[in-house]
C-alpha cells in the first residue's frame, strides 16, 4: 500500500501555529506532534482542533501539541519537509502526560513512559523466546545453531535491558544518552560479578542480620557490595542509575567550562555515578530484596494458603521492583535438594496476563493498542508478561490490579494443594514438565492456570478499558 501524503495537512499545521519561523523544535510521541513554539500566540488553537486529521491540541509541559493519531510519524516526516525541520525521527517520550498525583501514578507513568518506545522489539523478543521453547519441546536440541541462535535473537534482549532502558531513561531525565549507555554497560560488564567474590571475603558487613553481606572487594576503602544475580535483566537499578546520573550531569554542565564541557562532563558524571550504582543503588535494592526474602519464608512458615495469596498478588510489583531476587536462590537451593514450593505460587500468575490482555483485545477501540496486545498476549502464554505490563495493562492501571487478584487466587490454590517442582523448567506453557516427579502436580498447575487466565479474563470485564494513545 502506498504511502499516504500529508502534506497538505503539514502546510496547515505549520502554518497556523505561527509559521515556520515560529518554531523552535520539533518532536513526535506515539500520537502527538510535539512543537516548541517561540510565541505560543501566535498559533491558531480554534483553527487546528477543528481541521480535519486533527484530534485535539493540547499545551502541556511547555510544548504545543498537535494530536494527531497513531500515523503521527507520516505527518511528522511530511512537517519537516514543509517547515525545513532537520531531526532523526525518533519518538518522544510522553512526560508531559504524567499524571500530578500520588506517588504511585507518578512512578507507574514514569515506568510506563520509559518502556513505550521499545514496546515494539520487547514483544518481538517474547514471541522469539516462545518460539525457541516450542523448537526445543518438537524435539530440535539446544545445542543446535538453529536453537542458539533464535534463542539468542530473543533473550539477549531480556538479558541486556538495562542498556536499551538506558536509552529511553536518558530521553526521559534529560541525560546525554551516549553517557547513559556507558553506565549502563559497567553495570552489565561481562564477568565483574567475578571480581567482587571469592573464598574469603574482607570482612562482613551486618553480620547475623537479614542483610549480612560478605565484603571481597572495596572502592578507596568503600564496600562494594555487587549481587550474585549480577543486574542482567534487571529494571529498577539502571532507572535509579540514569536518574542519578542525569542530576549529576546537571551539575557538571552547569560549572564546567564550555571550552572542556564535552569531555570533562561525561567524565566526571561516569566516575562519580558509576562507584554510587556499585555502593549505594545497587546495594539498597539489595538488601531489600532479602528483606522481602525473609518476610515471605516467615508467611510460608505460618500457612501455605497465605503464602500463595500475598506472593501471588504481589509477586508482579515485586519483579517490577527487582525485589524477586529475594526468593530466587531459595528456590534454586530447594531444587538442589529434590523439589521446590517457594516459587511456585507464581508460575502460573502469566496466564492472568494472557486472560486479561485477550479481554483488552476483545473491547478496546484503539488499533495501536489492539496491534501490540496480539504480540503480547503469545509473549504473556510463554511466560515472558513484560510487553503486556509495561505497554498496556501497567499503563491502564486497574487491568493491572486485576492480574494481581487473579494471581492471590490462583495461588490460594497452589497453595491449598501444597504444589511442588521438580526441575527449573520454561516458562508459561513449557512449565508442565517442571511439575513431573514423584508426585506429579502437572494437574493442579493446569488447574491454577485456568483459573488465573479465566479470572484475569473475567475481571478486567468489570473495569474500564481505558485509551492509552487517542486522548
């Protein structure tokens, strides 16, 4: 199909907001265009609301903005030409759009607006790692190139989001972004985890307490402190990194000299932000993950069925967070030994996604939203639910919360029927063979992931589909 041309409608847009002399920048988000007009009067508001191919105009976050609708980037190539713009194209982030009030819709529209823009590739990666699963299970051996390398086309961009996240971090806080991808890349250097243990550590910080942390290694006499996860896949840490990072900058940017500023800045930011990630950052995400590690062993110790309710509920907002980890090596622990309950409240919990996002499908009234909820939801069935998190039900909020219901449910009953794994296996589907051993619960898993996927279904029917892009 041929591309459709704009270019009247660019002639008009710049026209009536006050010519191109009138513009001082230019960007684009997922259905806005986003001016920085040096006179905001002299644009036409009454004109351009009513103009055909036009929505609305909105002023906020001190940009003038033209909604457009989900072909924004067609218009937007077609602006440039008519206004002599030069610009790489690339979207926006919404900030302007964050919500004013509580903390928690500030921090959900944070994380929303920071995962948008690689929505598209996230997905993609989640259907490629389902794929390799069901290559794996038609008999094809891990090993084979095929395998590795369609296996690698989709976890490496599991394994390496910090660094992508360091991108749109970057957009967000206003960092530079070449900056924000030198710290992301010390946080996930190859093999560093390495250099910070070893068989006899320097002294132990905390010792006897939840938190006690074995000290090998120290920066001019500071602890570091560095996770035996390492901070692979992880979100959180780079987001509090890059907005450290970008204050920092700040203040460089603002007291260095113009004539050094573009070395000296980026020096000074790497050098001072990078140690803080290692000893402070890192570290205190850390620590509260076993915290949280310790409180849910003390749940499990008092009822199975409690312990399933609260981990179900809140095992998403705890991965969202990197408090996971807190529970993790416990699970690999009991593995070791034969078979493990600690993480199996939660395995099911993707299903709810699943249920919830095929819901969205069926009702919603946007395409964009219909286009990446399909990708999504065969992602969500493999297990992989962070496209379905961070690009719909997160950003719509209750769909969310719906989710965390049917996740204490399903878990309520894993727990009830005191389910074990045998094997740290797939995800999703490819979880069945991880509850074959000496009792085999392959039954109550099916059973707990129809329950989670028919009430993440049937939950979300009660809410509010609300619009994410046309607003």
């Amino acid at each position: 199909m041929a591309k459709k041309d704009y270019t009247e409608l660019a002639k008009d847009i710049v026209a009536h907001v006050g010519g191109k002399e009138n513009i001082a920048g230019l960007k684009h988000c997922v259905t806005r265009l986003r001016f920085n007009l040096k006179d905001e009067s002299k644009a036409d508001d009454d004109y351009l609301k009513a103009r055909d191919g036009i929505v609305t105009v909105v002023k906020a976050g001190g940009q003038y903005q033209v909604v457009i609708g989900n072909h924004v980037p067609d218009v937007y190539a077609d602006v440039q030409k008519v206004a002599g713009i030069s610009g790489d194209g690339s979207l926006d982030i919404d900030e302007g759009d964050a919500p004013k009030g509580n903390l928690l819709n500030q921090f959900i529209s944070l994380v929303s607006s920071i995962f948008q823009p690689m929505l598209g590739a996230l997905s993609a990666a989640g259907m490629l790692k389902g794929l390799a699963a069901i290559l794996a299970a038609c008999g094809l051996k891990t090993t084979d190139g095929a395998y590795v390398i369609i296996n690698a086309a989709g976890d490496g961009v599991f394994q390496f989001l910090p660094v992508i996240l360091a991108v749109t971090s970057a957009k967000r806080f206003k960092m530079e972004q070449f900056t924000a991808l030198a710290l992301a890349f010390a946080l996930v250097y190859p093999n560093i985890a390495t250099s910070f243990s070893g068989d006899s550590p320097l002294y132990t910080l905390f010792k006897g307490s939840i938190i006690e942390s074995d000290i090998y290694a120290t920066f001019f006499g500071f602890p570091i402190i560095f996770p035996d996860s390492t901070y692979l896949s992880t979100v959180l840490p780079i987001i509090l990194t890059i907005f450290v990072g970008a204050k920092i900058e700040g203040f460089f940017k603002r007291v260095i000299p113009d004539v050094v500023k573009v070395f000296l800045v980026p020096f000074f930011t790497i050098l001072i932000t990078v140690p803080l990630a290692y000893m402070i950052i890192g570290p205190v995400m850390n620590w509260a993950s076993d915290i949280i590690g310790a409180v849910f062993q003390g749940i499990y110790g008092f009822n199975p069925i409690i312990y399933g309710i609260v981990l179900g509920a809140l095992w998403q907002v705890l991965v969202m967070f990197g408090l996971h980890w807190g529970l993790v090596p416990l699970f690999y622990l009991e593995i070791a030994q034969g078979s493990s309950t600690v993480l199996v409240a939660t395995f099911a919990i993707c299903f709810a996604q699943a249920g919830s996002l095929l819901n969205i499908m069926m009702r919603t009234k946007e395409s964009k939203v219909r286009e990446l909820s399909i990708p999504a939801f065969v992602s969500a069935l493999f297990g992989v639910t962070e496209p379905a998190i961070y690009g719909i039900t997160l950003p719509m909020r209750t769909p969310f919360i719906m989710t965390c219901i049917a996740g204490a449910i399903q878990g309520a009953y894993l727990g009830w029927a005191d389910a074990k794994v045998y094997i740290a296996g797939g995800m999703g589907l490819f979880n069945i063979p991880s509850f074959i051993g000496e009792t085999n619960y392959v039954v109550q898993f099916i059973i707990a992931s129809l329950i989670a996927f028919i009430l993440g279904f049937v939950l979300t029917q009660f809410v509010k589909i609300p619009k994410l892009y046309e607003k």
